[in-house]
C-alpha cells in the first residue's frame, strides 16, 4: 500500500495543465556580437559612412541568422548587436527546459557559423540563464476596437477592402507599447544581461556559450559538458556559469534528460524562500493596460 501510495504522489502533477500563474519561472538567452560597437563606433555611428558598410551587413547576417532559427516555442527580440530569445518553463515538464537549451545552443552555433566562418569576425558570445518572471497580459480590446483596428474594420464593412486585404492589414498593424510583455519583469533577461556585460573581467569573455548551471541537477548531467566554471554575482544576484564544451543529444535522449530541472525546481534553486513553490502556485496574473 505504501508502494502504491508513493507511486500516486509520484504521479500527481505539480500544476494543472494550462494554468497560469502571476509569477512564472523564465529562462531567457541572450547573445550579442563581439566587437561590434568598436566597429560601428569608427565610423562615428554613421551608418551611411562608408566604412560602417561591414558592420551594417555583419548586423544584417546576425539577424538574418535569427530568424531562421526562430519560431513559436522559441521567439526572439532582437535590440541592435544582441538578440534575446525566452520562454516560460513548465512546473510539469522538464523537456520543456531541455528544448529551450538545445534550441539556445543551436542558435549559438549557427550564429557563430555565419559570423566566424563564413563572415571573419570575432564571433558572438551567449548567456542562458533563468529567473522569475511577473506575468503580464496584454488587453488587446483597446488595440483591436480604436485606432488602427477600429479603421480596418470600418474599410472591410463599406467594402473598400476585400477580406484578404483586411487580413494583410491587421497582421501588419503594430502595437505602439509593450509589444513584448514577456520581457517586462523578466529577471532572467536582467540576470542574462548583467552576466553578459559582466564579460571578461568576471570570467565570461570571448565567443562562448554560458550556462547557468541553476538549470541542472547537481552534479550537472554528464550529457552536457563544460570546459571550466565561473562563479559570478552582480547587484545581489549570484550564479555559477559553465562555458559550453558539447551537448550530446542523443546521450540526453537516451537518458530522458535526466538531471536538467522543470520551473519549480528551478525556482527553489534561484529562492532561499522555502514556501517559493506554493507562492507561485498562489501567485495571480494582471491583465496590461
């Protein structure tokens, strides 16, 4: 009986499938150029002077690099030199954190691909770290009933555009703020960042890929490995970064991915709060004005 009782509560899940929470787990990766801003800068951030013409195209390539890896389950902002891509974890699933890395790691590599290899340039260094993140939902009936939606809708009623042209429209409309609500109160952006900018005096530098290990079980799965550790801290957060030496993906398949953590074990590692998981379940999300 207690084998099987275990086993039940093994089984429970720790959230409901779905919900949403006020206060979600995030992890975010950020990853910029190196050497860019001396570039740009000796042309006196003129884009139109003629030496900034291999700064703006090495700027066209990255961007264009990241939108060939992005998509739904791994959307990205790009913000000049740096591009960030994040998602919320899930509390039921650990595969979730395992396809945000491997999708983080690709990315790194691809990137690096084209600006090393293929453009021969110092390369881009990455930052993959989680933290929490203060959910926000947009309102969309101010956006959708004034403005520009309230004029595609009155054109598409009197007959001056057919229905498809309604639809090019409305899928070209822009929202003017908070376009991006996931990366308001996203701590992970901040703790990416801050490791990023960190750079080289905190152990963080060159073309590399940096991972908080906060990720992991501990000691870290042997599907991944790293070719030293950083220990790092800046404005009250504090994380220990592995420099990526390889993923081996089947490994980690054939393991389940075993040793990489869901959000709430993620949260109990970024909380000395031991009640952290009960308040994010408790926790209620505001809707965006």
């Amino acid at each position: 009986m207690n084998n099987m009782l275990s086993k039940s509560i093994r089984r429970t899940p720790k959230t409901s499938k779905g919900s949403m929470r006020g206060v979600e787990v995030s992890c975010v990766a950020w990853i910029d150029l190196l050497a860019y801003g001396s570039q740009i800068s000796a042309a006196g951030f003129n884009p139109a002077h003629e030496s900034a013409t291999i700064a703006i195209h090495r700027l066209d390539r990255l961007h264009q690099a990241v939108s060939e890896k992005a998509n739904r389950y791994f959307p990205t902002m790009a913000m000049n030199d740096g591009v960030i891509a994040f998602r919320d974890l899930s509390p039921r699933a650990h595969g979730v954190t395992y396809d945000f890395l491997m999708r983080s790691i690709d990315l790194f590599n691809h990137v690096n691909s084209i600006d090393q290899n293929e453009l021969g340039h110092p390369g881009a260094r990455m930052v993959v770290a989680p933290g929490f993140r203060v959910r926000r939902i947009l309102n969309f009936d101010q956006h959708l009933n004034e403005g520009k939606g309230k004029r595609i809708k009155e054109k598409l009623q009197s007959g001056k555009i057919t229905p498809e042209q309604a639809v090019n429209e409305a899928l070209k409309a822009r929202q003017y703020f908070d376009a991006t609500p996931e990366l308001q109160g996203n701590f992970a952006l901040t703790r990416a960042y801050l490791a990023d900018e960190s750079g080289s005096a905190a152990g963080l530098g060159g073309p590399n890929c940096f991972i908080d290990l906060s990720l992991f079980s501990s000691p870290h799965p042997d599907w991944i490995t790293f070719s030293k550790k950083t220990e790092w801290s800046s404005r009250g957060m504090a994380a220990t970064f592995g420099c990526l030496e390889k993923l081996d993906h089947e490994k980690a398949m054939e393991l389940k991915m075993i040793g990489i953590l869901d959000a709430f074990e993620i949260a109990k590692s970024l909380s000395n709060d031991q009640n952290i998981e009960d308040k994010l379940r408790q926790s209620r999300f505001r809707i965006a004005r």
